[in-house]
C-alpha cells in the first residue's frame, strides 16, 4: 500500500507530465509525456526516488517555485528564505496547500517514497 508521500511524488510526476518506467534491471527512468526530453533527462537512470527529484530540480522550479513566489508576490509578501524554507508562507495563501504538501514531500520526505510503490510502467 501507498504511503502519503508515494501518492503525493505520483501527482507530482502527473502534473510535471511524467511518466515512471521500470527497467529490467530493476533501476527507474522517466518518460516525458511532452515528448520535450530536456537535459536528456530520459536518458537517466535511478534507483531512489531522491536521485528522481535532484535531477527534477527545473521542474520544481517552473511547477511550484515559480507559482508560490508569483502569489506571494501578488500579496506584497517579501520572500526573504530559500525556495526550501517556503512552508513558512503556507498561512498566506491558503489555496496552495497542495503545493506545499509538495514541497514538503520534495524536501523532507524523499526518503520516505519507495518506487516500486509508486505508478510506473514497464520499460521497453
């Protein structure tokens, strides 16, 4: 059964368009769904699911970051940490729960997902 943080690394593959393969070999790439392929990042092959969200690192930023800092933005909130301490602006925008729930997942919890627990495909 899935823990919070392998349903939670499953949506964030979703909604970066990703798709988790399993190779014979038992180690782990990722397919992207826009057929964009960059950095090569299909080419890569991983066997934990932090080494998945380090080399994810873009993704991250265009996906949450960048989302988070406009809407903080929006509320003439001065950003003054790191990207990885933004939980502290959780109480501010109220409808980015999901995305801090992410991040918190990204950041303190990637040691918690088990890939073979996690939605993937069988690779070629």
């Amino acid at each position: 059964m899935k823990n919070t943080y392998e349903k939670l690394f499953d949506e964030f593959l979703s909604i970066t368009e990703f798709r988790l393969l399993k190779h014979k070999d038992g180690t782990f790439s990722l397919e992207d769904r826009q057929r964009a392929n960059l950095g090569d990042i299909e080419d890569d092959r991983f066997e934990t699911a932090p080494e998945v969200l380090d080399r994810m690192d873009v993704y991250i930023q265009d996906y949450l970051i960048t989302d988070i800092e406009d809407a903080l933005d929006e509320r003439s909130i001065e950003i003054d940490c790191d990207w990885k301490e933004y939980g502290k602006y959780r109480d501010f925008l109220p409808d980015y729960g999901f995305d801090f729930d992410l991040l918190d997942m990204i950041i303190n919890h990637p040691d918690k997902i088990d890939l073979n627990n996690c939605d993937y495909s069988l690779a070629n």
